[in-house]
C-alpha cells in the first residue's frame, strides 16, 4: 500500500522521489524525482514507501548537502527541517550560488514569508556580426539569474512539512487506533505556520484532511517500521509559541 505524498524509492534506485498521485487503474503511481523533477509513472508494487521521519530527515540531508556552507549559519544551531529548508531558500533569495546546483527557473507565484523579490529580466542584447577573427578566450559562464527554488523542490518541501508534523503529533489511543493529537483545525493552522516559517506557500486544509487520512490510514495498516508512533511534539505549545 502507497499514498499521495509518501516518500518513497523506486525499484534498486535509492533515488527520494515523491508519490504525486495514483492512475485510475490503481494498479499505477506517479513519482516525482528530488534530484531532477521529472514526473513519471510506476507500478506500485515496484514503489518502497520510506518510514515518515526517515523520509523527513533524507530529505533534510538532500538540502543541507546543497546548501552553501557560509548559509548555514542561519541554521542557528537547528537540524529540523523548517530550519534547513530556510537555509536553503535563502541562500536562493540573497543571489548566492554555487557550482552544480544548476539554473534556477523563475515563477510567478510568491511564497508566504518571502520579502525579496526576484530579479528583473535584462532586456536580451542585439546580436552583433559574426566577426572573421573570434577570440580565443571564453566568457566566464553566468550564474543563474533566478532568486527562487524549483517547482518541485518547492513540493518536496512543503510535503515533508506535512508529513514532519502529522507523524510527530499523532497517537495511539485506548482502543489501539491512531488519531491525531489535539485537534485536526489546530495541527493545519500548525503546518501552515511551519510552511510560512521555511519559506514555501502553505498548503490547503482540504490537502492537509487528506494526507492525515492517508498517512493514519498508512500507519493503520500495520505497515513494518511504520507503526511506532514518536513521542508528540506537544501540538498547542508549538501554536501558542509561534503565533503573534
């Protein structure tokens, strides 16, 4: 059994993808790759679902590890992913970038917590005459001209988000079944703070009702090395802490 916004591998490649939906069939999912966004198509009998926080915590490994190390200050101490994926973002937004992370493509849609915006485009220069001589030196390459994450990495983060809070604030009550600690209204306005906090746009509640069903459902299930439940992160005093 898989669910939308599990992290997960598929086949014998290690490769953190993420599940983006299932075919009508059902027999079928669509993955979405870390290191290239590429959406593709897979069996799900070949997809190995990654334990929540183990895929949490891949995934935070992934951004530290492209990451510049003169950013990393901004991690204050801190290895969660909200603060790794601020890290990140930010490294984006003050222009700083460092060889093999690739071009950056720009997008329209803003980011809660983001005050910087991104870079104008530069009006293209008229091409000059193929000239007889062509000098010998090469231009130095540029870096990429965009402020902003991927699309993707974008989905990655703000998922992992989800599935950082939801794992962390469940419990196992009297009769065995797993809900969710506090109130379902108190862990979405939760997520959207933590969302905000790492830079990314928060996601929906009717997105957040469903992975809650998902991931519950998932851990129900009695998957192995998925039904240990951690110790809640204490839902109110995170909320009571973070809000104005």
């Amino acid at each position: 059994m898989t669910y939308v916004g599990a992290f997960v591998t598929h086949g014998d490649n290690p490769e953190l993808c993420l599940i983006t939906g299932k075919e009508s069939a059902g027999t079928r999912v669509r993955i979405l790759k870390w290191s290239n966004g590429v959406v593709r198509t897979a069996k799900e009998k070949d997809v190995s679902v990654i334990p929540a926080l183990q895929g949490v915590e891949q995934l935070r490994a992934l951004i530290v590890a492209d990451t510049p190390k003169g950013n990393h200050d901004v991690l204050d101490g801190k290895e969660d992913l909200v603060a790794a994926a601020y890290a990140y973002i930010s490294c984006h937004e003050l222009g700083i970038h460092t060889a093999g992370m690739g071009c950056r493509s720009s997008r329209s849609t803003g980011r809660l917590g983001s005050t910087i915006a991104p870079p104008k485009p530069k009006r293209p220069q008229q091409t000059q005459p193929l000239q007889q001589a062509q000098p010998t030196k090469q231009p130095h390459p540029q870096p990429p001209s965009s402020s902003q994450i991927l699309p993707h990495e974008e989905d990655f983060i703000r998922e992992g988000v989800i599935t950082e809070m939801v794992a962390s604030n469940l419990i196992s009550n009297e009769t065995g079944q797993i809900e969710v600690l506090g109130t379902k209204v108190d862990l979405c306005r939760l997520i959207q703070i933590y969302c905000a906090t790492a830079g990314v746009s928060a996601p929906t509640k009717s997105l957040v009702l469903r992975r809650i069903r998902e991931i519950t459902s998932f851990l129900s299930q009695g998957n192995p090395d998925q039904t240990a439940i951690p110790t809640p992160r204490g839902l109110m005093f995170d909320i009571e802490g973070m809000e104005p």
